[in-house]
C-alpha cells in the first residue's frame, strides 16, 4: 500500500530537484555581466511603472472563495468516481442530486453579477 | 530503519521545520509559503497513516484551495513590502510562567498518556473505495446536506462580494 506512493514521491522529489538545479544552473553556468536595462523589471519591453508590491483587487477573493467552494465539490466527487462502478445507476441519481444542488448556487452567483469583472 | 520509518522522519522533519518558519518569520508572505510545506508535510504523514482518502483531500482543499485563499488575503489587505510584523516583547516574567505551566502540563500529559501503539499497521488497500461506498449509502443524508451547507456558503460569498460593490456604487 505504501509503496503504490513511491511513484508520487520520486515525482514529487524529481520536480524539485529540477526547479532547484535548473534555477540555479542559469546563475551558476551563465556569465553575469549585469547593467541597469538588465536588472530592470521585465515588462515586455516597457517602462516598468509603480511597484510590482501592489495590493490586489478584492475581485480576486472571490473567485478564490468560489473556487474551494467547487474544490471541495470535486473532493466529494472523488470517492464516488473510484466506486462509480458499483454504485451504478443509484450512485449517479444521487450524485446528480449532489451537483444539482450546487449548481443552483453556481445560476444564483452568476444572475448576482458576482463574476462580473467590471 | 525501514524506509517507511525514514520517509516519516522526512514528512514530520518537513512539517515541523516549515511550521517553525511559519511561527518566526517576520514577514507574512514567507509565513504563508512555509504553511505550504506544513501542509504538504501533514498529507504525507496521512499517507504513511494509511489515510490516502484523507491525504487527497489535505492536499486538494488545503494546499490547494486555502493557501490560495491566505496568499489572496494578504495580498488583499496589506501592503506586501510592508507586511513585516514586529512584535516586541511585552509582559516577559507572566508569559514565561503562563508559558512554563502550559509547557509543565502538556510534557506530563504525554508522558503519562497510554499510548496505542502496534507493532505493524494493519493491512488497508486504500480507504478511498470505502468511503465511496459508505457516503452513498449509509451516510446518503449528510452528504446531501453537505451539498447544502457548501450552497448556503456559496450564497454567502455571492452576498457579501455583492456588498462590496454596492459599497463602491455608493462611494
């Protein structure tokens, strides 16, 4: 049972090896020769203007609330997915049922304009 | 040592080390990212307990979803290059004693504890399936009313980003 994980593991040491070497690798292998225009903030070829420290607009908050609402939809999908089979016609009217009630909240969100991005 | 016993080691080292960044650093934006290795350190532990259905969903609703959600509340409230905290130290004698007297309390409490030790785990071939089978049948109603109880929030969130617009209408 544990070693079904082993998998995940060496995926999950893999990418950090990776992200922490090849960030690294640029600093370490690559010459530096740094000016101003270099450091500078890249904007895609424009002035960079204010600070990239800004606060963020609240709109953000709510599409992250919205989005764990959903999160936690999926989590109680999950155990129904892998027994999908054996539940059978029963497990997918009550499933149904589940989203269903969900989804009325997901029609009130959207007729309330809270994902209006004005 | 089994290898079991050394990836323990790893995920409590992990989750203790990132919680004691998250306790001491100074700015909050750290603070949230090292509660992100806590987190992760926690599902591993769950993983090790067998609890796979558990470690999913440590994993998808707490590093997932509110770490996301802390990193957007810092991000929304406080100015980032400013959110350095500090704290003096006040009230230095009280705090050692109420502080030592919690300390005193909880080394007696484990030490006294009778704990449930086995030798081995029992053998599980993953909880997932299991409770798949029991929300569906035994416990059909508190599933669906879990449905709704994640509806009521969603018209919450709904009502009060709604407050905050009208707010701005005002203004």
């Amino acid at each position: 049972m544990i070693e079904s994980y082993i998998p995940i593991f060496l995926i999950l040491a893999v990418a950090v090896v990776f992200g922490v070497v090849s960030a690294n690798m640029s600093w370490l292998l690559g010459p530096q020769r740094p000016n101003r225009a270099k450091n500078s903030t890249y904007e895609s070829g424009m002035e960079p203007v204010r600070t990239a420290h800004d606060r963020f607009s609240v709109k953000y908050y709510m599409v992250a609330v919205l989005f764990i609402l959903f999160d936690i939809e999926v989590v109680f999908m999950y155990p129904w997915a892998v027994q999908y089979r054996n539940l059978g016609l029963y497990g997918f009217v009550e499933m149904v049922v589940f989203i269903g009630i969900l989804l009325v909240g997901f029609v009130y969100v959207i007729k309330k304009g809270a994902l209006q991005w004005d | 040592m089994s290898y079991t016993d050394a990836f323990f080691y790893f995920f409590a080292a992990l989750t203790v080390g990132s919680a004691l960044v998250v306790t001491f650093s100074r700015s909050v934006i750290y603070a949230a990212f090292a509660l992100l290795f806590t987190f992760l350190g926690v599902a591993g532990l769950y993983v090790l307990l067998q609890a796979d259905f558990l470690a999913v969903a440590q994993i998808m609703v707490y590093v997932g979803g509110i770490l996301i959600l802390l990193l957007f509340g810092v991000m929304l409230t406080t100015r980032v290059t400013n959110a350095e905290i500090t704290t003096g130290t006040v009230q230095g004698l009280p705090a050692t004693v109420v502080v030592g007297i919690l300390l005193g309390t909880l080394i007696l409490l484990v030490s006294r504890a009778t704990w449930n030790v086995q030798e081995s785990l029992p053998d599980v071939t993953g909880t997932t399936t299991e409770i798949g089978e029991r929300l569906l049948t035994t416990f059909l109603l508190p599933f669906e009313i879990a449905g709704i109880l994640l509806l009521v929030a969603i018209m919450g969130a709904a009502m009060i980003a709604r407050s905050t617009d009208k707010t701005k209408e005002a203004a």
